[in-house]
C-alpha cells in the first residue's frame, strides 16, 4: 500500500511524504503506482525549479522508496499552491483506489 502522510498548520502542508509501493498490479502494469509516481516526480521537478530554497525535497528509489517534501518557507504562497495540488491529486487516486493508497494527515 502507499501511505501519503502530510502535516499542516491552518491551511498550510508543513511536510508531506509518500512511501511505500501500491501492489494493485504486476510490476510494470500498476496504474496507480505509476500515476502517484508521476504525480510525485511532477511535484519534485516543480518544487526544485521554482521555489529550490523553500523546500527540502529526499527522493529514495527501490524497494523502500520514499519521496519527502519538508517546507523550509511556511509562507511560500507557490509552495502551497504545488503541494495543495499534489494533495487534490493524490486524494482523487484515494477515492477510486482506497485499497492501494491511503493518506493520513495531521494537523501540528
């Protein structure tokens, strides 16, 4: 399963982080792997290019595959506006694929 786990204060998403593999198909053909996969690579490309300073960004391939995004600039206003789009996204594939994502936030 993928566990997307994000942490935010008022509207604001402090981290977010995506581990784990979906296992909703054979290697190579999971759907939902791939498209958190690509919505998560779309993510960090953003993130560097246009706002690098703002954010601390760890990318982990393979079996413990792990992307993690910490916000550095609580009030990047383009910070939120990604990682709120990246949420939106990721909580579409939960609504249609519950049983290989699920996402736990916390507000701190």
């Amino acid at each position: 399963m993928i566990k997307v786990s994000v942490s935010y204060r008022g509207s604001s998403i402090l981290h977010l982080s995506i581990t784990g593999h979906a296992m909703s198909a054979k290697r190579g053909q999971d759907l939902v792997c791939a498209s958190v996969s690509s919505i998560a690579t779309g993510a960090l490309n953003a993130l560097d290019r246009m706002v690098s300073k703002a954010c601390d960004l760890t990318l982990v391939k393979g079996e413990d595959a792990l992307i993690e995004i910490k916000v550095l600039e609580n009030g990047n206003h383009d910070v939120q506006i990604i990682l709120q789009t990246v949420l939106a996204q990721l909580e579409t594939i939960e609504n249609q694929y519950s049983k290989y994502i699920h996402i736990a936030k916390q507000e701190v």
